[in-house]
C-alpha cells in the first residue's frame, strides 16, 4: 500500500469513536459508491453524517478538525513507513486470510511488521488461560520445542506472559514466529522497533525481522484496555491452522474461545486432557508422549504440502 493509501485509510481507521463494524460500513459504502476512501473523505460533513451513521465526534474529527486530523494522518504514515510496517485491508494481498476467513468480524485494518511471507507458512497456536503454574510453563516448553522440530511456526499472543514463554522459547530455537498483539504495533514496541518485547527478564534482544511476523488489528498507539485480550485470543485462533489449549479453564474465556474454533471445523489439541468440556464437544487429547509424532498430522489436508516445503 503505498502512502497516499496508507493515510486514506488511516483518515477513517483514526477517528474517535470508529470500530471495525463502523469501518467496514464505511469501506462498503466507498466500493459501492466506486469512490476511494480519500474521495469518500471529502465528501461534505453533513452528507456523511446522513449516509455513513458515524458517531458525532467522528462527524467533528472530518469537519472542523479535518486539518489537524489529517496532519496527524500523515505524520503517522510517515511513522509506519520507517518502521517497515505495513497497512492493509480486506481484499488486500497481504491481508491475513485467517482473518478473512475466520474471524468475526475480519478486521477492516491490519498492521503487519517483520516477514509477511510468514503468513503463508502453517501454524500452531498456543492458548493459555490467565494463570500460570509451573505445570503450563513446562508444557508450553514441551509444546513449543515440538512445534519448532516440525518446522511449523509458532503463533502466540505477544504481552501476556504465557506467550511471552512461547515467544521467547520459539526464539532462542531460531523458529518462525506469528505474533498477534493486544495493542497497537507502537504500543508493543514503543520508540524502537529494532528491539523485541516479547521476550523475558530486563534486556530487550534484537528483532528478528526474518524468523517473525507480528499483526495487530489496533490502532498503531493504541494501548490495550480490558477486552483487548479477547478479541487477540479470538484473532490468533483465527489465523491457525492448529490450536493447543495449554490451559483452559472451565467456562472460561479459552474454552469459550476454543469451542468458537470448533465450530468453525478447526483442529483443537487439549493438553493432558485438562477441559473434559472441550475433549466432549469434539478438541482432540493431547500429552507429552504424542509429541514424538509431531503436529504435521493435524494439519489440513491443503496446508501438509506447505509444511513439507518450508
């Protein structure tokens, strides 16, 4: 996407009060308009206000501080272009198709930064609920060391400390990485993006911008609020090809997450038979001694020929 596109679609992703339903409906009304979002952007205030729905500080934020707004725009444009980052929308090459897929909604904005090519390669997501027990911390260990011996990459939910093991875990064995963020891409790494916060401990190591990938549906400065970690649980799961409930606790958010993958016919692995609830509706029993035989086979069937040749 190239600048001019990148601040059209921040004009719409950076207003107050703009979700991804309000987002889509704005995307939707400019194709079948045939108007590009720059030109749906200039259209007069009260006209959009009729046609769009948007919100009054929305309406504002386009009126009277369309000036000051679009400057912003710009400037942060110009911040993710030296980033290396990447914007895109649904429809777009580099979107995620995981996301287009899976997730509900799709999100009308993804920021992708490090390898897009890695988007492509098969993966094994990890989930864990809130609390961490030696128990989960080992089976993550075991877990990852499987996933990076398959040549699999790791997906993983960036902040929170269980993927933070993961993370860092799937680092120091040099495997691919897939980082779904809580937050904004600025908020994670904050003024420098050489530098990786996913790992453990004081030190920040460098960014490895070959063997990770991260994503985020997030307003770039956006920082992570209360249902933050929902919707990235939900978005992580949507970009697997195998999801591994490390812990999922019952009637829990993870088991609620799950079941969604479920439904949708994707493979769930249950580590060590820990939710009954999950193993019932149809998730697939997990333990350390089935690790030997690796995750390839649960792939499906269309990706095997993927993880053959990565």
């Amino acid at each position: 996407m190239d600048n001019a596109a990148q601040v059209s679609l921040l004009t719409w992703a950076e207003l107050p009060r703009i979700g991804d339903r309000s987002l889509h409906r704005v995307q939707a009304h400019a194709r079948s308009r045939q108007l590009s979002l720059a030109a749906l952007a200039m259209l007069p205030v009260a006209r959009l206000a009729q046609e769009l729905r948007l919100p009054a500080a929305a309406i504002r934020r386009l009126g009277e501080e369309r000036a000051w707004h679009h400057r912003r725009c710009v400037a942060l444009a110009a911040r993710l272009t030296a980033a290396g980052a990447e914007l895109c929308q649904p429809g777009d090459a580099l979107y995620p198709t995981g996301w287009q897929r899976h997730a509900e909604p799709p999100p009308a904005v993804a920021t992708l930064y490090g390898n897009v090519a890695l988007a492509a390669q098969p993966n094994v997501a990890l989930l864990h609920s809130r609390l961490v027990s030696e128990a989960s911390v080992a089976a993550t260990l075991r877990v990852v060391s499987a996933i990076c011996a398959d040549g699999l990459a790791v997906a993983v939910g960036g902040m929170k400390t269980p993927h933070r093991i993961a993370a860092a875990t799937a680092r120091a064995l040099g495997a691919a990485r897939l980082v779904v963020l809580d937050r904004g891409l600025f908020a994670a790494f904050g003024d420098d993006v050489g530098r990786d916060p996913f790992g453990l401990g004081p030190g920040r190591g460098q960014f490895n911008l070959e063997r990770s990938l991260v994503v985020s549906a997030f307003r770039p400065d956006d920082h992570a609020v209360a249902r933050s970690g929902r919707r990235r649980d939900a978005l992580l799961t949507a970009l697997a090809d195998i999801v591994v409930a490390v812990s999922a606790r019952p009637g829990g958010e993870i088991e609620r997450c799950c079941r969604a993958c479920l439904r949708r016919g994707q493979c769930v692995l249950v580590w060590e038979g820990g939710n009954l609830a999950l193993l019932g509706d149809g998730a697939i029993p997990i333990a350390a001694a089935d690790l030997g035989a690796g995750f390839r086979r649960f792939l499906p069937i269309h990706r095997r020929t993927a993880a053959r040749s990565a």
